[in-house]
C-alpha cells in the first residue's frame, strides 16, 4: 500500500478518536458557545450515567426518575436504559470488598433487564421499588436522549438506621472525586460506593485527611473495582480512629468510576453526600434552607500551600458576613470543619468562601440539620459549579420542593422550566432575577395538569454566573425529611475542534 494511502487512513482515524473522546466526555464548565477560534459546541452524542446502590433496608421504597429536555434532533436508534451492575452483599473491609467483588454478580432475574428505560425527550418516566437489595444502576443514552439526559435515585427509609430521605443525582464516571464532610464518627456509617461502567477492571484509591493530615489505611494498594460492578467500602473499616469530620479523596488508578458516600447517623438520619466541585479558590454553597437548625462547614486545601478563606453568606438582600466566623485558615492536606450553628436565621441563603490572594484552591460540603431533638434530619450541600447554559435534575414533586439560585458576583436572569409530569400535563417555564451576591428561594413552576413526578430546567438568560440545588422535603411521622441535590450543568453539549482540509497530508 502506499504511503500516501496510509496517511489518508492516519489522518481520518485521528480525526475520528479525537471527536469520539469529545462526543463522551463533555466538559463540565458550561463555558460559552464555542471555546476558541476554530471550534463550535454540538450536542453530545452519547451520555453515561451510574447510581448508585440505595441504602439496604425492609423499611425503605427508591423511586427513580429519569428525563432528557426537549429541543435536540436526531436519531432515536434505542432508549436511555439504567441497567443493574454487578455488586457484591457486603464489603466491610477493604479485603472483603475485593473477594466478595469477584464472587457476586446481578441476579438471574436482574441480569439485562433495564430497571428504567426512557424513549422520548421532554417527559420523565419513573419507577419506585421496596426492595431492599436494589441494585446500583448503569447506562448510556445516545443520540436525541444524550443532551442532558439525567437520572435520579430517591430513597425513603421509614425507621431504623439511615432513617430519612436518601436522594442523589445518578452521575458520570470520572477519574477523581472530593468527599469533605466524610466520617467515622461514633454513631456514624459512611459507605463509599465505586461503580464501574466499563469492561474492564478499574483500580482505585481512597485517600482520607483528618485534622492532622493522611491517614494511613489498609487500601494503600488501592480497591479492585470489576467489570460493570459496584463496591461499597465502609469508611471506618479503613482506620482504627474516630473522625468527626473527614476529607476522602477517591483517586482511580487506572479506569474511570462513579463515586458517592451514602451516609447514617444513629441520631441524625442520613443521606447522600455528593462530591465536591473541583478545587478553587472561589467555592459556592448554594441552598441552605431558611429553617436550618445547624449547620457545619467541612473544608479542605488539597494542594501544597495553606488557603486563608474569607466567609460571606448570600441571602435574599446580598451578602453578608456571618458573626464570629468571617475568616477560616486551612493547612495544607488538613481537614477543617467550623460549626456555623444558625448561620441562616430564618432566611435562605449560600455560603460564599473565597480565599485571600495567593491562597490555595479548596474543596467543601456543609451538613445541614433541620429539626430538633429526636425529629432532627439531615442532609449535604457541597462546593456546586455554576449551572453554565443549562441544569437539569430529574425527581421533582408537585409538593414540598425548594430550588435555590445564587447569583456570587453580579445580578442574572435564568429560565426555569417544569416538565411534564411523569402521569401527564403540560410544561411551564417561568424568568426569575437573582441579585449580585444574592440567593433566591422560591417554591418552582409545577406543570400545568400534572401528574406524577416532574424535571426542572435552568437555564441562563443573562448576566453572571449562577449556582443553584434543589431541596425536596417529605416530612413523615414529624420528622422533616428532606434532601438536597447540587443543579450543575447537564454536560449536554460538547466543544467540537473545526476541522479543514489539508492536503499536505497526503505528501510523503
């Protein structure tokens, strides 16, 4: 053959992986429309999601929502199906997790068969189970249900351990998530889910900081996550010490995963705690509800310089510096954590940290507690990207839901949209204004006429970035469940690098 020929099929096979990486790993910035001279956005191609297992228990029910927003064209080949994964009973201890890893699979009646299949854009579709050995879930939505398409697990637990609502985004593998506000307190079970979508077996590290630094653990050698399976590691399993506030770092050594920490607290119920935004220093909290009882700070500075952090709450009239705690210094590779108390007073709001000029970039996660004595319950807002040009979260309900916007810098205009139900009805869209340094919470648009569960669209109209979560509150026996989700761009488009014709490929 001659080299003329070879360079032709050279030169296409590049071009072809380089577009196959953007078309499955969309940046997650919601930067502008293109990203430079010479490329343009495009609707992704293809989209990958992982929930993780829901917490085991003969008093829970999980509900899972799914939905892609309307408005892309293209080929409907297959629906967006979630999939159970492979997982194993138990994973105690990090040895026990690569044993019982190997020896589990899917059940016979599970294997293949999709737990949630959506066909169309535009209308969520949803399913609720009570079985407590659901499995976690795996898929990938192409073509016209790959821009946005997004998932949610929600999880009631009526009693015992964990008791409270459990809710999580289902989320894209990657190779690296920050956990502040982990723990292995007395009283407390933090499990660490890996999930891995791929055919082969991905190696991952689990790094936990505590007050004084890296804490030595049994998984130096790192946890064998199998093909298409999840492993749960229990935290405390992996040190001897009681930690009231811990940082863990999941870090896969080869492959890719989706991580999360489903947390329990003999005292104040659980739920799931999301993975920091990735490090820098200017982080937004956004979401904290007006009533909070208490709420606690955990941070962290994974670099190699110190970060000193000015604290500022955004609420409904701007921003404010909340008594007593207008400043926090964090030590390289050491976990902090500042209980704020009832830092809200009555008002929504956000918390703002932004580290003093030449800090070090930060990771954080606030728990928040509502309610009091026995009735109180619990829930997790960590460092949120802004919501760039669009967000989306799956799992709304015609009652009990809070979305919060905050605007850090400068005023904005966002479009939210409620889908249709699930059971019916129609979309509604409403504008609302969020002003600088400000955090807006309004009950959102419902659909008109529905029925079942909705999905929320934001979207930005004008102006400067805007963070936003959405809290759903289910009280129950005079608890006041609830959860918080993180509202971040839906990786629905990707920066797609133009391409010209150039001969001079074709000379030897």
């Amino acid at each position: 053959m001659k080299h003329t020929t070879l360079s032709l099929f050279a030169a296409t096979a590049a071009l072809a992986v380089v577009t196959g990486v953007a078309a499955l790993n969309p940046p997650s910035d919601g930067a502008g429309t293109g990203a430079g001279t010479g490329s343009s956005r495009l609707p992704v191609q293809r989209s990958t999601l992982l929930c993780p297992a829901p917490v085991s228990s003969d008093a829970s029910e999980t509900t899972y929502a799914a939905f892609t927003p309307p408005g892309t064209d293209g080929p409907r080949t297959s629906p967006a199906d979630l999939l159970p994964a492979a997982g194993p009973a138990r994973a105690d201890a990090v040895k026990e997790t690569r044993k019982d890893a190997r020896r589990q699979g899917a059940s016979g009646r599970d294997a293949g068969r999709p737990v949630l299949s959506l066909r169309e854009p535009g209308r969520p579709v949803t399913v609720t189970t009570d079985r407590a050995d659901a499995p976690a879930l795996l898929g990938t939505a192409d073509g016209a249900l790959a821009p946005g398409w997004t998932a949610q697990q929600t999880t009631t637990v009526a009693s015992g351990g964990g008791r409270g609502l459990h809710g999580v985004a289902c989320a894209a593998p990657d190779t690296s998530f920050w956990f502040p506000g982990a723990s292995t307190a007395k009283g407390r079970q933090d499990y660490v889910h890996l999930t891995n979508p791929d055919s082969a077996a991905a190696v991952v590290d689990l790094e936990l900081y505590g007050r004084d630094g890296r804490i030595g653990t049994p998984a130096e050698d790192g946890v064998n996550v199998p093909p298409r399976s999840t492993v749960p590691v229990l935290l405390s399993s992996l040190t001897d010490a009681a930690h009231e506030s811990l940082t863990l770092h999941v870090a896969a050594r080869s492959g890719r995963v989706g991580a999360a920490v489903r947390t329990t607290d003999d005292a104040l119920g659980g739920d799931w705690l999301p993975p920091s935004a990735d490090a820098s220093p200017a982080v937004v909290l956004p979401g904290i509800p007006a009533d909070a009882t208490s709420v606690r700070l955990v941070a962290f500075a994974p670099g190699s310089r110190d970060a000193d952090l000015r604290l500022r709450l955004a609420g409904p009239d701007g921003p404010i510096t909340p008594a007593g705690h207008e400043s926090l210094h964090l030590r390289s590779g050491m976990t902090e954590a500042v209980d704020l108390g009832d830092v809200t007073r009555g008002e929504a709001g956000s918390l703002l940290l932004t580290a003093e000029r030449g800090s070090a970039p930060v990771v954080a996660a606030l728990r928040v507690t509502r309610g009091k004595g026995e009735g109180r319950e619990t829930a997790f807002i960590p460092a949120t990207p802004a919501v760039g040009a669009r967000a989306t979260v799956a799992d709304n309900r015609l009652q009990g839901g809070v979305l919060s916007l905050t605007a850090p810098r400068e005023a904005a205009r966002v479009r939210v949209t409620a889908s249709a139900g699930s059971g019916g009805g129609a979309p509604v869209s409403r504008i609302y204004t969020v002003g600088a340094g400000s955090t807006l919470a309004v009950e959102p648009p419902r659909p008109r006429g529905g029925k079942g569960v909705y999905a929320l669209t934001v979207e930005k109209v004008s102006g400067g970035p805007v963070h936003a979560s959405r809290m759903l509150a289910l009280p129950r026996d005079g608890v006041p469940m609830f959860t918080i989700q993180p509202v971040a761009d839906d990786r629905s488009t990707v920066v797609v690098p133009e391409v010209e014709q150039d001969l001079s490929v074709l000379n030897d």
